[in-house]
C-alpha cells in the first residue's frame, strides 16, 4: 500500500450526518482519487460505501484500483467536533 500524493485528492460534497460505527456511511460526501500506479480516477460515494471501523485522528480511507488492483490510500482523516448549543 502507498500513500496517494494529495493533490490527486479531493472531497467533494457536505456530509449530512453520520454515526460513527464499524461502518461509518457519510452520505453527502464522495471521495475521489488518481491511482499513482496507472493514473485511472476512482470514485467512493460514501453514501453507498462506508469507512471501516473509523478511528478519530488515524487515516481512514482506502480503495483498490479497478484498472490495476493497486491499493489506495485517500489519505483522510475523520475528526469529532463537540459544540455546546444553547
């Protein structure tokens, strides 16, 4: 596995809700990729696909190549917000 140069990444939409479980679906988001091994672009909808036990601050995101089989790390990383409201 290698690390996606993150240029080559983007996240695209809001998310709309989430809970966090052993699979974590963020619908609203897609995140999208250029494989580093033969240049093909991927997509994961995280409305249909879902971060596997989703850990805060650690890298969560990862995908195989449809084209080469390589894997790919999109380099992304969940964080958790606490907001007091009135």
């Amino acid at each position: 596995m290698s690390d996606t140069d993150s240029s080559l990444v983007s996240v695209v939409g809001e998310c709309r809700g989430a809970d966090l479980d052993k699979r974590t679906y963020l619908p609203g988001l897609v995140l999208r990729a250029k494989c580093p091994k033969c240049g093909d672009w991927m997509e994961r909808d995280m409305a249909d696909d879902y971060l596997s036990y989703p850990v805060v601050g650690e890298r969560s995101a990862y995908a195989m190549c449809c084209d080469c089989d390589h894997e790919i790390n999109f380099g992304v990383i969940v964080h958790l917000t606490l907001e007091v409201v009135p």
